[in-house]
C-alpha cells in the first residue's frame, strides 16, 4: 500500500479482508470482533465467510497526556499486557500505570454487562477463532485477547487485519497460532491514517451488529 492509498471506510476494509480470511483461514467456527472499530470490520469477514460473529472486549492503557499510545491492554478475564519499556520512556510511573489498568477494568467490566453477542469462554473453547480488529499500531489490546483465548483453551487462535506496522507482527504472533494482514505499509503512525473515513463508531451501532 502506497502512502496515502486508504481503505475507504471499515465496512471496505471488512469486505477485502474477508477475501484473504477466506483463503488463508478454513474453517473458522466463529469470528470475534474487538469493540469498537473492530466489530464494523468482523461483521463484513463473518458474513463473507459464513460464520457466527461475537465480540471480545479489551481496553487500551494510554500514556500520560497521549491517552491515544497504546503503553498496554486489559482484556477480559483480567489479562494484562504492558510494555514498561515504553510506559518508562512516556513517563508512566508505576502509580500511574495501576490506576490506568484499573480503570481499563473497570470499563471492560461494564462493556460486557452492556453489550450483546460478548464470547463466552464456552463459545472458544477448541475452536477456531478468527479475532478481527480494525487495525493495530503496537497490538496491545490484540495481545490480551489472545492471552485470554489462551486461557480458555481455543483450538486455534488467529488475528486478521486490515493493517498492521510490519514490526508489530513478530509480537502479535506470540499469542496467536497465525497473524494474515492485509497491509503492512510503510510510514505507519496510526491505524486511522489509512482510512478515508475513520470516524468513531457508536455504542449502539456495536450493539446492532451483534444483536
């Protein structure tokens, strides 16, 4: 992908990722999404595909006065991922950082009391999983839901994207048996970069999709 050359919007991106899922990833049991961005994407893979859609809930741990940097992720379960290489050089102390995870909890905890189509551990357990998001910068929140697939022992464990920076890739195949990106450009600064219209994506159209 050339600087500057976009996905359209989600719904696009969903739509040309399903076309790698479908060759790169058989038999999918079910496809989950990861709120809120990333469930507009995995709506369009798992009707391409055939396959239910569910979603996994994870929070991003920002840093001090750049909440968009990622520095970490809860996801469900209690998962924890932080990178304190990069919390250390943001300037996040460890008061800091026990504050933020907790209330990285705490809105994990209330988005899966308010949203429909949640995964439950019963619902992976031994089986495929595709997890969809939107796409990654550091892959922080990606790696706490792959920690709590993990955990409650899904068969196989695979993340698609639409776009990812290359060097992300190596860390997110730590906790997943397969990474398939659509994109991996250079000069990447932001997911929301290669997206023409990247606007937030609202509670209730998440609710919708999932209904």
């Amino acid at each position: 992908m050339e600087r500057g050359a976009v996905f359209a919007d989600r719904a696009d991106a969903g739509r040309r990722l399903a076309v790698l899922v479908r060759h790169a990833v058989p038999d999918v049991d079910v496809v989950c999404g990861i709120p809120r961005g990333g469930i507009v994407v995995a709506a369009e893979v798992a009707t391409a595909i055939g396959a239910p859609l569910r979603a996994i809930v994870a929070r991003k741990v920002g840093a001090p006065d750049h909440p968009e940097l990622a520095l970490g992720a809860v996801g469900p379960g209690g998962a924890v991922v932080l990178n304190r290489d990069l919390a250390h050089r943001a300037g996040a102390d460890e008061a800091f950082l026990d504050r933020v995870v907790a209330d990285a909890r705490a809105e994990v905890d209330a988005r899966l009391a308010a949203l429909p189509g949640v995964a439950t551990p019963a619902e992976v357990a031994g089986r495929t999983v595709l997890v969809v998001d939107d796409g990654v910068a550091t892959g922080a929140t990606a790696q706490a839901v792959g920690q709590w697939l993990a955990m409650t022992a899904a068969a196989r464990r695979v993340l698609a994207l639409p776009v990812a920076p290359a060097d992300a890739i190596p860390r997110l195949r730590a906790d997943y048996d397969d990474v398939v990106v659509l994109e991996t450009p250079p000069g990447f600064v932001a997911v929301g970069q290669w997206y023409r219209d990247f606007r937030q994506v609202p509670d209730d159209e998440v609710a919708r999709r999932l209904a």
